[in-house]
RNA sequence: GCAUCCGUAGCUCAGUAGGAUAGAGCACAGGAUUCCUAAUCCUGGGGUCACAGGUUCGAAUCCUGUCGGGUGCACCA
C-alpha cells in the first residue's frame, strides 16, 4: 500500500465532508492536491496543499481553510495531529502505530512490497540492447542491457504487462561485412595465409572460432567459389554464432528477454511494402529530393530523388527516406515495420532503449509511430549516454579479444555482474558514466555497490546473532510480521521505517519517469540511514538491535531490521542485483 | 544553421507528476572503535540552482528568451 494515498483518500473524505456540510462549493478541481513527505520533521511527517489549492476557487483564504481540514483530520485515527502551517500547509503527524504497522505489511509482503496496479496490466514493449550481430557485447551495450532490464523489472513491478525484447539488426550492410570476415577466418583455419584484417572488415579474434566451426562443418564446400555463392549462408551461420555470443554476455550479465525479432525476417515477410502501402494509402509518402543539410556541406553531396516519408506531419523537421537512391530499403523503413509490427501484436505502449549516438533518430521514429499508430501508440525513447571505463582513474585498456574496445565480458568476469548492474544505474540514462574498474571492487562506501550490500549483510548477521542469544525467539518472516513492534518509538527508528514506507511511491514515480536509476539512490539511502541507525549503538548500547535480557526489544528491532533487509532485497530486484547474506 | 541533452557546493552528481530553510558522496578540518568488524558513523565550513523575464499563493522544477558546454545532423547502421 502506498501510504500516501491512503491519507490523501482521507483527506479527500473530510474536503467532501465539508461539501456537504456546504463549506466548500461544490465542482471543485481536486486533482491538484498532493500530499507529500516533510522535508523537516518539525513539519510532521506529511503535509497536503489543499487548503492553498483550493482557497482561490473556493474563495476564502488557505489558512482558513487550512483550520478547517485540520480540525476535521485531527477526529481521525490515523492523525496524531494535524494544523495549519506556513502559507497554508496543512501538516499531518500520524500515529505511531501508524508507522509500526506498515513495519508488519512490509514483512507480509516480502520482496513484493512496493508492488502496486499503477499500470493496470497495460502491456508495455521494453526493446533493449538490440546490438547489431557481430561482434561480443562492449561495455557501452551493457549500459542499455542493464537500464532497459530493470526498466522492464520495474515495469512489472508497478504492475504494467511487460515484454521484454530484442531486435536483431540482421538486414543491413553491417551483417555482409560479418561475412566477408568470417569467410576470411573460415579460409584462416582451412589453413591459408591471410595476413593482415584487410580495412573494412572486423578484426576481432571472437571470428577465429566461427571461422573454425565452419570449417568443421563443411571442411573446404565454401573455398574457392564465388562471393555470391558463399555470402548468403555465410552470413546466417555468423549471425547465428554471434547472437550466440551475445545471449552468452546477456546471460552472463543476467539480462533477460522474452522476444527476439530478426529484421531479415521482417523485411523478408513482406512488412516493409505492406506499411509503405498502407503510408501510400493515406498520402503520406511521395518521390522527392532531400534538402542539403544547412550549415556545413558535405563535399559528395549530390541531389537524390528518393522515397520520403512525411515526418514533418508528425512533428519531425524534414521528412526521411524510406528508400536510398538506389532502391533498397532504409533502415528506417524497417524500423517503421518493426514498431508497426510490435503495435499489432498489442503493445500501444512502447519503450525502446538507445545508445546516445541514436539521439538524432528519436523524432523521426516516434513521427512514424504516431503516423502508423493513428496517434493511437506511444514511443518512449531512453538514450544511454556513454561508459567512461576507467582503471584507478585512467582509461581502461582495450581489450585483445575483440580487438578494438573492452568486452563486457571481460569486465563482468573482473568485478561480477552485480557490481556491473548497480553501476550502470547509479547515474540517470542521459548523463555519461565513469566506470572505475578498481572502485566497485572497493571495500567502502566510495563504492555504492559495497554500501547498499554490506547492510543487507549486516541485517543477516544481527538476525544469525539473535537466533544464537535467543534460541527460544521465532525469527522467520511470518512469526516476525505478527510481533510486537510497539516499543519502537526512537526518532532514528520511525525515520527508517518512514523511508521504507516510502518504497512504494519510489516504485510508482521512478516507473511512471521511465527512470530505473532512482531506485539505486533509494537504496543507497535506505542503506545510510541502516549505518547512521547502527553506529548509534556504538555510543549507546540500549540503541543496539540485540539487547542482552530483553528478547521484547531485540525482537522489534529485529523486525525493523528485517523490514530495511526486505526493502533492500526488493529494491535489488528491480536492479536485478542478488543481495549477499555475508560479505566475507 | 537546425535538432537534442545539459548547466545545482572546489570535484562527481541526486532532486523536475511546482511546495516551507536546495541534498549526498568525494575533498578539507575535527571526533567516535569492535551486535559484521572504523568496510561504518557523527560534527563543521562550503550555493546568485548559468542569466533575464513570465505563469503561480509558491519555481532548481513549468513557459519564453539570452549565454555557455556535450552530442548528432542527405543516403549509412
């Protein structure tokens, strides 16, 4: 439950009452209304706008009818005490059994707490990494792997239909040019001389091994024939070996999707002419010559009449090609295709995960998905903003195995995919990332991964420890969410458990923002007000969580500990980070 | 030239479904030890939220403009 809502639901009761009791008029607008945390505890622990909201419309002053909210909420069980601040505020503290309550809903929920209907089963498409299939994944695609997963995660989690998917970009130059090269190392195991990766093609060693496979497939049916005649087969085998490799980096990353949509069948079925036609249909395509591009212009550039699209229509600032000069079809036809295709099959919603370079291609996709959905879809785009990979502070080496840039395999294998996961969303997708190597291996809390861990560790142990000094105590969840948790009354204490009442309106806004990394600055957090809480008890002893002859009050503080163990693990799940019991 | 992201403490960045006195870490200065450990915490200084207007009871947050920076800019993927 969000917490929230609940009062603000109490606090739309008593405005109603006042209705009635024709205080207020009737009609008036009640969705500016928020209820919201204090920021300063002297404000109590929630504060509403209302009375300033409606003041204007119901033409009398905010603290007036701030008095009168007050006076009403104050007959509530819930409020301990509710009045008029400031311009106009009403301020609300709860009861604490209000608080200590929400300590047993959040052990009764598990790692489900925070699970709202925010999306009311609304199917939503997440497509992410869809890295072209060629090569290993690099540290930049883990950075999109990572964001569109948790995204997904935290999707489901406030209660959206998710699918997860990936769209392999199997159509293009790109994937000849995979060919050409893997023919070359296919002709490399068979025994030939090759010398030096000619320019052009890809020299990463990852071919070595398909060029090896192949050979011992085929042994020497693909030697000495004609480009033509080994291309078409070539190219499918790569591709497969490739899309291998990178479910191998997905897996060893732990990112996950559910489908995986090749272009080539795509374009192969028809579906390019099919929404060409259909764009024909409604006037929206035609022949024509682009503009230069103004500013700077490009020394081969040459008037082209080729097949445009009308984006301009649809909010974009020129229309674009669907066709190059020479007939075949752009990649952005395709693409208009594929998000056709992914609205047919129910997703009106869909959020498609980006590398920055792509920033320039954002208008021009959701003009064409406003085209083809009859305004009727939605494309959300993230754009991953670069990974700065960093060893102590300068630039990471790259890596041999593929050649030109650093495998996230390499790195996943140095510093393990929970360390990767939590950094790639420790900053905002549009902002760069610096990566260092040597920091999330870190044991302290320059490192956020350790920070958010090592008090999920501390929890296990307090609980180990409480099971040792008290045998005679239940400790398992159930027989926890049903113990007294009355004696919890220290501000430090009710601060934590505020924030961990906090989880589920963390979950709603960071899903409704399309914005996974907010529940990484949550836990880190969550966590700090763990340590603060902890380190009280190096000072004084009755603020421990095991508190020698009096199993009443350890069991309480056990429960609130075992709640901030549940947020954190829960909090991880969306990241898709596994939360350690120990950290020896 | 156009588009786009951004401009918050010395540094790296949170905070934008508008809320009261703008936060955290690093760095700097001082202090606290052992329930899992100082691997952590506490205290302190530090700000024209780029600038100027506007909307509003109220703006870091929304709108307009200016300045500064990153990135992209026919056909490629």
């Amino acid at each position: 439950m969000n917490y929230f809502k609940y009062i603000k639901d109490i606090l739309l009761e008593e405005i109603e009452v006042l209705v009635s009791d024709d205080k207020l008029p009737a009609g008036l607008d009640l969705s500016r209304i928020g209820v919201e945390p204090t920021k300063d505890a002297a404000h109590g622990d929630l504060a509403s706008n209302a009375a300033m909201v409606l003041a204007k419309p119901a033409k009398t002053n905010p603290r007036e009818l701030g008095q009168l909210l007050a006076d009403r909420l104050n007959a509530r069980d819930e409020i301990e005490k509710a009045e008029v601040a400031g311009p106009g505020f009403v301020n609300m503290r709860l009861v604490p059994e209000f608080w200590t309550n929400q300590i047993s809903a959040v052990l009764k929920a598990g790692i489900g707490y925070g699970d709202c209907d925010l999306g009311n089963g609304e199917a939503v498409n997440v497509e992410y990494v869809s890295a072209n299939p060629t090569g290993p994944m690099h540290i930049g695609h883990a950075r999109g792997a990572v964001i569109g997963d948790a995204l997904a995660s935290l999707l489901s989690k406030a209660g959206y239909a998710v699918s997860r998917e990936y769209y392999i970009n199997d159509a293009g130059a790109q994937v000849d040019v995979l060919a050409r090269s893997a023919h070359l190392r296919y002709r490399e195991a068979l025994g030939e001389e090759i010398g030096d990766i000619p320019d052009g093609l890809y020299p990463g060693d990852y071919l070595k091994q398909t060029g090896q496979d192949l050979a011992e497939r085929d042994g020497d049916k693909w030697q000495g024939i004609t480009d033509d005649e080994w291309l078409p087969e070539l190219r499918s085998f790569a591709i497969d070996a490739m899309m291998d490799l990178i479910r191998e980096d997905l897996g060893a990353l732990g990112v996950k999707h559910d489908v995986f949509t090749s272009e080539r069948e795509l374009v192969g079925s028809g579906s390019n002419d099919e929404v060409v036609e259909e764009l024909q249909s409604r006037d929206l395509v035609y022949m024509g010559t682009l503009e230069p591009p103004k500013g700077k212009l490009p020394e081969d550039w040459e008037e082209r009449p080729q097949l445009l699209f009308r984006s301009s229509n649809f909010g974009d600032d020129v229309d674009r090609p669907l066709k190059k000069a020479e007939g075949d079809w752009t990649y952005f036809a395709s693409d208009i295709a594929y998000h056709r295709d992914k609205f047919r099959r129910g997703f009106a919603s869909m959020i498609d995960v980006w590398g920055a370079d792509h920033k320039g291609y954002v208008k021009r996709m959701q003009s064409a998905v406003n085209a083809i959905t009859g305004n009727k879809g939605a494309l959300d785009v993230r754009l991953c903003n670069l990974v700065n990979l960093l060893e102590d502070g300068k630039p990471a080496k790259m890596s041999k195995r593929a050649g030109s840039f650093v495998t996230l395999r390499d790195v996943v294998d140095e510093v393990g995919k929970g360390a990767v996961r939590f950094m790639m969303l420790t900053r905002s997708s549009n902002a760069s990332l610096d990566f260092d190597l040597k920091k999330v291996t870190e044991q302290s809390k320059d490192n956020p991964v350790f920070y958010v861990q090592y008090a999920h560790a501390r929890i296990c142990s307090v609980i180990r420890n409480t099971a040792e000094a008290f045998p005679e105590l239940s400790l398992d969840d159930s027989s926890l969410s049903g113990a007294d948790v009355a004696q919890l009354r220290d501000p430090g204490e009710l601060a934590m458990i505020k924030e961990l009442a906090g989880w589920p309106q963390i979950v709603e806004s960071a899903a409704l923002a399309h914005e996974p990394h907010r529940v990484a600055f949550y836990l880190s957090d969550l966590a700090a007000s763990f340590h603060a809480f902890w380190n009280r008890g190096n000072s004084d002893e009755s603020l421990r969580f095991i508190v020698p002859d009096d199993s009443t009050k350890t069991l309480a503080r056990v429960v609130l500990a075992r709640a901030v163990a549940v947020v954190i693990a829960s909090g991880l799940a969306v990241m898709g980070v596994e939360p350690v019991e120990e950290m020896r």
